[in-house]
C-alpha cells in the first residue's frame, strides 16, 4: 500500500527550545499528532482550563460551607444538651 503523509512531519528533540507552543493530541492507537498553536488559541486553552477550574473549587468551597454549618448545628445541640445535663443511656 502507498501511503503518503498528510503533512510535514517535524522531529523535536529532548531538551530543544522551540518557539511555537504545541498541545498533543492523540489520534487513534500508536498515532499521536502534534499541533501548533497560536497565541490566542494557547490564550483561549488556557482560560478553557482556568475556568474549570473556577468551577471545581466553587463546588468544593460550597460543599465545605454546607459541612460546616452540619458540624456547628451538631456542636451546638452537643454543647446545650450538655448545659441541660442531658446524658445518653449507658
């Protein structure tokens, strides 16, 4: 079979410095693509990845304000019931 390559295959380097910013992205089994990026596509990936995770620290921040408020409701219905010397049953 002729296959002929879809595009200019480039060969970077360990450790060689490059002036284009790239991103992998993998194209089936064993194939892996190599794309460049402009400055504002970089700019548009990383707002992408900033507001994520925005949002997965409001959803914890959240999470921990709800616990918070169970764990002094029950710290403070312990700490009255112990003022009323309200004890549990042995």
């Amino acid at each position: 079979m002729n296959e002929e390559p879809k595009g200019r295959v480039e060969i970077i380097l360990p450790g060689e410095e490059t002036d284009a910013s790239r991103i992998w992205v993998a194209t089936g089994a064993g194939r892996v693509k190599v794309v460049k990026l402009s400055p504002w596509q970089s700019l548009i990936v990383t707002a992408a990845l900033l507001l994520l995770l925005f949002i997965g620290f409001t959803l914890l921040s959240g999470a921990f304000l709800v616990l918070l408020v169970i764990a002094v409701v029950a710290g403070g219905f312990a700490y009255l019931a112990g003022m009323l010397g309200l004890r549990r049953p042995r």
